[in-house]
C-alpha cells in the first residue's frame, strides 16, 4: 500500500515538471516570436527611412520588404 502511494506522489510530481517545461518552452517559443516580430518591423522601417532619404527606390523597397516578409526572421 505504501509503495502505491509512494508511486503515485512520484508520478503526481513528474506530471508537474512535465507541465512545467511544457509551459517554459511555450513562453520561450512565444519570446522568439515577438523577438522576430520586433526585428521584422525594426528592418522595414529602417527600409522605409532609406526609400524616403531617397537612398534606394521604390522598387528595390518593395522587392526587400518582401524578400525581408518571407523570411524566417
């Protein structure tokens, strides 16, 4: 009877630490998200300031706005 109980406390807190890095690696995946979401519009708006100082044109603008939205930035 005591080995049951004891097997399941066990079981009880390995399901905790389960949830626990379950619940870590999901705020971490959600930090790299945002992470990569704040480079993302940091690079289109310095893309933006270069179209406007008219150091490239519209074009080349629009084809690395793109090229920078498809990536895995």
């Amino acid at each position: 009877m005591a080995e049951n109980l004891a097997r399941m406390i066990e079981t009880e807190r390995q399901h905790r630490r389960d949830e626990d890095r379950v619940r870590g690696a999901q705020e971490a995946d959600s930090y790299v998200q945002t992470a990569r979401e704040q480079s993302r519009n940091a690079a289109e708006e310095e893309l933006e300031r270069l179209r406007v100082c008219g150091l490239i044109t519209e074009e080349e603008f629009e084809r690395r706005v793109k090229r920078l939205r498809s990536s895995d930035i």
